[in-house]
C-alpha cells in the first residue's frame, strides 16, 4: 500500500473505519468520503493529520461524486484504489411494502457506487493498475423474504462489478466484490441481540480481503465475486 492513494466511501461506519485505518497503517495515503456530517473523533487521531475525510456527501449524486475525486486528485495528486462501502440496508416486504424502500435501496447501494466509479475511472486509469473493490452481498444470491429491495441493490452491485470489469479489462484496472454474509457491527449486535456473533463477519477480516484486492498482489483477479461469509 505504501505510495498509493485509496479512496473509502462510506468510510465513517464501523467497515470504512477498519478499512481506512488498516490501509493507512500499511502506508496508504487515505481519503474517506461520507455521508455522515464528520467522522467519529477518535477516528482522526489513528489515521493522521495527512489523511482527507470528507463528510456531508450525497454520493447517489453524480456531480457530488465527481467533485469528490477531484477534491482527492488534488490533494494527493494520484487515485490508486477506490472501496466502495457506502450503502445502507431495508428490511421491506413486497406485500403491503413500498416503492420508496426500492429506490432508496437503489440510491443507497447501486448509484453511490456507480457514482464513484464512473467519477475515479479517468483517475484509477492514470494511475496504471488501479483498483475497485465493491462491497455486494451472499444475502443478494439467494433473497429470503423481507430482503427484495436490498438484495435487488446489491445484485444489481454485482451486475455492476462484472461489467465494469470487463470493460476496463484492456486499461489496467481490475474490479471486483465482496459478498459478506452478516457483519459484525454495533448495530448489528443491537438488531440481533441473541445471534452467536462470533459465527459473524470480523471487519478485520473483511478489511483484510478489500485491501488484498487493492493491492498489486491481485492483478490477475477482475470481475470476481468472493464470499465472505464467516461461519453464518
């Protein structure tokens, strides 16, 4: 990682938070984007004084997304990598439910991470062996009830990861994602307070896997979907 810039959408959450931080400590220059007004303060004394977080952005907005990378372009002067994290989760059924939870799902999940591909792409191509890595979901292969809208996002991520991989497959940019089952979180923990969390995803472990496919070490992998599912 040491010399590279890379890119954490949704980078104030517990995920972005391990990612971002693993990835400094590896010697990456970080910049974290989200939608959260400011990052927890305790996050800014363990990545540095050189590291860029940007809170407030609307990354289902194509313009915002666009000056985002430009904002990191000028700062460090390069783009290496870019981990798509922001989205968010729904619990709606078909019946009775509505159409709102589709489209925030598809705001949330899909346009934030298309957003930011389609905005960093000139940049990861600069740069020679640029990288994007999607965070899609093992719940979007097979979807049980309640979990339509979110899945339908998240399948659609994959769909993105695929394509996109093989239309950059000849300009030196590989793309791939991850499917985690369920992570283990805070609120995670708060929503499930009976569950056996260790069987859950670690976000060390998750962490450890984005940051592979990050790196140099992944070259020959591009428009893979890898699970990572703990023990669930």
């Amino acid at each position: 990682m040491q010399g590279k810039t890379i890119v954490v959408t949704g980078g104030f959450g517990a995920l972005g938070r391990v990612v971002a931080e693993v990835a400094a400590a590896r010697g990456a220059s970080v910049a974290i984007l989200d939608h959260a007004p400011g990052p927890p303060a305790e996050m800014i004394g363990r990545l540095g004084p050189s590291a860029l977080l940007i809170g407030g952005l609307d990354l289902s907005s194509a313009d915002v997304a666009t000056k985002a990378m430009d904002n990191v372009k000028a700062k460090f002067g390069r783009l290496d990598a870019l981990l798509n994290i922001a989205g968010g989760f729904q619990w709606e059924t078909v019946e009775g439910g509505k159409d709102d939870a589709w489209e925030r799902m598809y705001a949330l999940n899909l346009m934030t991470a298309l957003n930011a591909c389609r905005a960093a792409l000139p940049y990861l191509i600069e740069s020679g062996a640029g990288r994007i890595v999607n965070v899609g979901a093992q719940s979007a292969l097979h979807a049980a009830s309640g979990m339509g809208p979110y899945a339908a996002s998240k399948s659609a991520v994959h769909r993105l990861t695929e394509s996109l991989a093989n239309e950059l497959k000849e300009k030196g940019v590989t793309v791939n994602a991850v499917l985690p089952s369920i992570i283990d979180t805070p609120g995670n923990r708060r929503e499930m307070p009976k569950a056996d969390f260790d069987r859950w995803v670690a976000p060390a472990d998750l962490a450890a896997v984005m940051l592979f496919l990050a790196s140099d070490e992944a070259k020959a992998i591009t428009g893979a979907l890898i699970p990572v599912t703990g023990r669930v």
